[in-house]
C-alpha cells in the first residue's frame, strides 16, 4: 500500500491551496449530507461521516485527498486525459479504505452540474451517480467492510467520461488512445481494409458491464434504444462509430459450455469478435468469484457459471479477455 500512495503522490503532484481549502472546510455535518444525496445506505453514510474529521485533518489524507480533487478537475472534458489504475488502500487504515466516498461526496454536485449542461437526462445522471453505491456494495459483498470496489473508476466517472444507460455503462473514448479504449486492437492492415471507425484515434464508446446488471435480451434491447438517443445528443458525431465491450464475458468458450440461452451468451452475439486477445485470469476470478486466489481448485463454484470457469482454469488453461465491437450509430 506504501508503494501505491507513493505512485499516487508522483504522478498527481501537490494540491492547490483552493482544493485543500475545499477538504479541510467541510465539517463533518456538510459532508454528511453531501454523502445523503448519493443513494448510500444511512449505514455507510454514518460509517463514512464518523470518520471524516480525521481524514480532513490529517495533512497526509487531506493533502491527497485535494491532490485528487484537483486531478479530476484538472482533466475534466478532455476524451483522452491520463487514467491510472490504483489499488485500492483498503489496508491503510478507515482514510484510505473509505478515500473514493469522500472525493465523490465532495465532487458530485459539479458531476451533476456538468450532465445538466450537456444535456444528460436526469435518470441517465442519477443512475451515473449510483455507481458510487453499487461499488461499494461490490466491496461489502467480497469483504464484509465499508470501502469502494476498484476506486479509480470513480474518476472517469467524476470527470464525466462515463454515462451509466440501463444496465450498461457508455464510455467515450478514441480507438488506441484512451486509457480504457480496448487493447489489443486490429493490426494496421485491418484497420486500413476496414476503414472509417475502426482506425486509431477515431471516436468510439466503450461499453463496461456494472456489477449485478440486468442483461436480458428485453433489458438489452432497452438499453441501447435509450443509449443511442441520448449519447447522439449528448456526445454527437458525424462519422462512423463504433460501440466496443473488452471483457471476460467475450470469451467464446461460453457459448458452447452455458448453451444460447445464456444471457450472457446472448450479450456476446450481439458483438463481434476480434482475433486478438489478453489471456486475464485475474480479472474473471476477481469478477465471478470475488477473489485474487489463483488456486482454482479452492475457488468456491456455486454456480453453473463459476463451474465452467473453474473447471476451465483447473485444466491449467487461461481465461480470454476479448473485444467485440458493434455499429452504434
């Protein structure tokens, strides 16, 4: 953990005197209700609040905490600004474990305010919002305690990067250049013979499948009806796009092992699939399981799911993280 504040405070650099300024002056009864309007249980929101005055005190959280403020105002806008994935700093105590509650509570009203003035929907702005609770109730599920699953997702989302539309999150980003555009991606002769839309640098939107989403075909079919309305409003183009999803659920093993009336399964053929390939093990343990065991004989498999994932590592084989992409406009 020493190592990743340490990485943090390289690459973020010190905060402004304004953005201390913000940390250090919300009062605990401020931040309070800054944490109500962020669809939180009242649990975590007074688990989060009884903390708060140490973590503002504190020169070393404060200072980071601002440091973060500033970065996501810094490189709010701008499609292709730098995203570091950190670990989370669960082990470093209630500041660190409960650090992404406090950068969203202090930035969400100007989150808001950014969706309000390009246009988002208000039910496309509140469900971005719940990213926060949904992320923390993925750590609670895997560890029992209050924190914020994969953090660093927070900050595309702050920045405004990320829309969340039904049961799926869009994403905007250029092919080969954002920090979350897919990779690996067509070799150069693929792209040319392909053309429009599919070259590097040009504008896409990436898909990212939330925890506990709804992925039947009803719900699917839903969702990129209301995504095409309003991300051709609120992120238009002119030319060709591309929707593209990387994931674990792409791997193709699943349509033979789960059948075609999986719903994943049925995700998947909405795309179609490139040939080249991550082999990532660590990112479908984490996902299916809830864990970082690379022992796949003691992954628990209570469900048809988790068998066929298991079963499949167990053979000393990897898991294939790949990308399919689709026509969004």
């Amino acid at each position: 953990m020493t190592d990743t504040l340490a990485r943090m405070d390289d690459f973020l650099g010190p905060p402004s005197a304004a953005e201390l300024a913000l940390v250090r002056d919300v009062d605990a009864t401020e931040m309070t209700l800054r944490l109500r309007g962020l669809d939180l249980r009242s649990d975590v929101v007074e688990e989060v609040a009884a903390h708060w005055d140490a973590t503002r005190t504190s020169p070393r959280w404060s200072s980071l905490l601002a440091a973060m403020v500033s970065f996501v105002r810094r490189d709010r806008g701008s499609v292709d600004a730098p995203l570091v994935v950190w670990d989370d700093l669960d082990d470093h105590g209630a500041s660190g474990r409960l650090l992404y509650y406090y950068l969203f509570a202090l930035l969400a009203s100007e989150l808001r305010e950014l969706h309000r003035s390009c246009g988002v929907p208000v039910d496309v702005s509140d469900a971005t919002v719940e990213a926060l609770a949904r992320h923390g109730e993925t750590h609670r599920l895997k560890w029992g305690t209050t924190g914020v699953d994969a953090g660093w997702w927070m900050v595309p989302i702050l920045r405004g990067e990320i829309l969340q539309v039904r049961s799926l999150k869009f994403h905007r980003v250029h092919l080969g250049v954002g920090g979350l555009a897919p990779h690996p991606w067509l070799d150069a002769a693929a792209m040319s013979q392909r053309g429009e839309g599919f070259r590097v640098g040009d504008l896409s939107v990436g898909i990212h499948i939330p925890a506990r989403t709804d992925l039947s075909p009803g719900a699917l079919d839903a969702t990129f009806i209301r995504a095409h309305e309003v991300l051709s409003r609120v992120w238009p183009t002119s030319t060709r796009r591309l929707a593209t999803c990387q994931s674990w659920m792409m791997d193709e093993r699943l349509v033979e092992s789960l059948g075609e009336e999986s719903n994943i399964v049925g995700f998947q053929r909405r795309f179609e699939l490139i040939a080249p390939f991550e082999d990532d093990v660590a990112t479908v343990v984490d996902f299916v399981f809830g864990s970082k065991s690379s022992d796949a004989a003691a992954l628990p498999a209570t469900s048809r799911l988790q068998r066929v994932i298991r079963d499949a590592l167990a053979t000393g084989g990897a898991w294939h993280n790949r990308t399919g992409w689709l026509d969004f406009d």
